[in-house]
C-alpha cells in the first residue's frame, strides 16, 4: 500500500504509550523552523518554516540538523 499524503507519520499511526514529540516554532540564523525538542538533547530542525528558496540551502537550517543552544523562540 502506497499512501501520498502531507500529514507527518506519527500522526498517522499514533501509538498509545510511546513518547510524546514537542514541536517548538524557533529561529536559526534568523530563519523560522520548526523544532523537535527530546529529552536530554539539543533541539533537532524538523522543517523549515521559510518561503525564501535561499534558506532551504543553508546547512545550519537543514532538516535533522542539531541545534546547539543558538536559537531563538518564535
């Protein structure tokens, strides 16, 4: 089965009793993303929340990438 759909998979197939993701609107280098916060970990890039094709290149910005501490709330 093939599923084309825009809705992240954990919400999809949610599983009762597994750990809960936030999700945290923040800004890297000034560019708005969406972060994942774990516990114990720094904040992980979930997407980029900018419509400038330019932001989707830089490398700090990149979806998976670790954040150290350098961003800032939205």
């Amino acid at each position: 089965m093939i599923m084309y759909t825009p809705v992240p998979p954990e919400i999809l197939w949610y599983e009762e009793g597994k750990e809960e993701v936030q999700l945290i609107e923040g800004a890297v280098e000034g560019i708005p993303v969406q972060l994942k916060l774990a516990n114990g970990h720094n904040p992980v890039v979930e997407r980029v929340l900018s419509t400038d094709p330019a932001h989707f290149l830089k490398r700090a910005c990149q979806p998976g990438n670790e954040v150290n501490g350098d961003c800032a709330k939205i």
